[in-house]
C-alpha cells in the first residue's frame, strides 16, 4: 500500500468536481460517503459462507450416501467439521465490521468530519484535513488486484507521520491509475463543504457490480434478478451482462444464487445492518 499526500483545502486540482456510488446520501449539512471497508467484508463474508456450506453438503453426501460409514471414516469426518467452525469466527468477525463500521460524514455546520469505529469516535476538523493518492492491493476471491482510492485525514503533527489518522473511498474509477478519478472526488468533498450542496453535479451511474456489496444482502427475488443469465431490466445491468459475457453468467448462475442465498439468511438471522451514523455526525 502506498500514499501520496497531495491534496489540500486550500489549493485546487484543476479537475472537476464528480462522485459516483461513493455517495450514500447529501443533504444541506452533511455529506455521507461510503465506507468501501464495508463492502469488503460483505463480499469476503458471502465468500465465506458459501463456499463453506457447499463444501459441508460434498462432504457429507460423500460420506453418508455414497458407501458404507464406519467409525474410522466418522473419525475423518468429524476433524473435517472443524474447518467450518472455524470458518464461523471469520463470519462473526467480517458482521461485525459491517455493524459496527459507520460510513464517512462530512458536517458543514461543526466543520468536522465523523466516523465511528465501533465504540470510539474519530472526529477531526475540515480545516486540517489533507488528502492522499492510495494504491491498494486486495484479493477479489480469485487473485489479487490494485486498486486506487482517495485517502484522507488531518495534517500530521512533526514526528507522528505514522501515527496519523487515515480514511478512505474508492476513487471514481478504482482500476484506473489515472489521478484524475481521485481529484475528482476530492473536490467533490471541498466544493460541498466550502460551498454547499446546491452546485454539485449529480452523482454518476452506480456499478453494477457492487450492487450487491452496497446493499448488504439481496432478497432471493433480487438475487435472481440481478444474477439471472439473461437481461431482466435491471439498471445499469449492461456493465456486465453484455452478450458475449451472457455464457459466463450461465455456468456462475448456481454458484451466485446459491452464494445470495446463503448470505440472505445469515443477515437476516443475526440481524445484519449498516452501522448508524454517530450522532455527533447529524448535529445541525
């Protein structure tokens, strides 16, 4: 991971203001922007979840239906279950993010912008506020990918350069190196808080993609909706679903739905939600 501090209040990039699913919402006051950590864990929890539980019904029809159980295969067996308990602790670990990590505020009226972190508040004033080229390195389940985002927090005291606090949001392309993706959402950020909501443009097309990562879970009917191996009219759909992508979405199918499905009942079981807002955030 690697930051180059390069972005501050009091000087413009040049570059115009944009935003896209970055933004969960806008009002006169305060600025709400998306916290991607969250996404992250819903996407790594899903993973978990899934491929765990498809593993469990292969073992166990292996082992039960397909010959005869004797004790030493049991044996086998109940060492095998372990794994998915384990698997459970990363579960629980990757909800608890997504309960208790609230999402970005930017408060025009306190000048401060607010993020809560389970129990403890991280607060810190606009006027010291510097931003960062970041370039990260993630696994997407398959292999690992760089992505570039806009990091941010208060200017470093001399001698605390690694202590400082730092956020983050995607930039608005975050496979593109191009730094113009990040400025863009910088000055997103600068105009509201300088000059409030009312000259901002509107916020580009969301990616489809992450459709399911920034709503934390689907229902069955919008899982089927939004996997489905044909065009169901869904907005935006035409990022991914494009005919020579179509073969591809057909052999995903059941392992999607299954994964939707899967993650559908573990939120609805332990009550899976979006963290709220830290109320200092909402002062107006």
């Amino acid at each position: 991971m690697a930051m180059t501090w390069r972005f501050s209040r009091q000087t413009r990039t040049g570059v115009a203001p944009a935003i896209r699913d970055q933004l969960v919402s806008v009002d006169r006051d305060v600025l709400c922007l998306r916290n991607p950590s969250v996404a992250d864990s819903i996407f790594m929890g899903k993973m978990y979840i899934s491929m765990t539980l498809a593993g469990v019904f292969v073992i166990t029809y292996l082992v039960f239906f397909t010959g005869n159980v004797s004790a030493d295969l049991l044996i086998g067996y109940s060492i095998i279950m372990v794994f998915p308990a384990f698997v459970c602790i990363l579960v629980w670990y990757r909800i608890f993010f997504i309960k208790r990590f609230s999402n970005f505020y930017f408060n025009r009226k306190t000048r401060k912008v607010y993020y809560q972190r389970n129990k403890t508040l991280i607060a810190f004033d606009w006027a010291r506020t510097e931003g960062a080229e970041f370039v990260r390195n993630e696994f997407g389940g398959r292999s690992f990918s760089t992505n570039f985002a806009l990091a941010f927090g208060p200017r470093a005291a001399p001698g605390d350069e690694q202590d400082r606090t730092v956020l983050w949001v995607d930039s608005n392309a975050p496979n593109d190196p191009d730094p113009r993706y990040i400025a863009e959402v910088w000055e997103y950020i600068c105009q509201f808080m300088e000059k409030g909501p009312d000259h901002l443009p509107p916020p580009g097309e969301p990616n489809w993609w992450y459709v399911p990562l920034h709503r934390i879970c689907l229902t069955p009917a919008e899982a089927w909706r939004h996997y489905a191996p044909w065009r169901s009219g869904e907005p935006g759909e035409w990022q991914g679903k494009k005919n020579w992508l179509l073969p591809m979405w057909l052999i995903l199918f059941p392992y999607n739905l299954f994964s939707a499905l899967c993650w559908y009942v573990v939120c609805r079981v332990f009550n899976v939600r979006s963290a709220p807002p830290p109320a200092e955030a909402l002062e107006r």
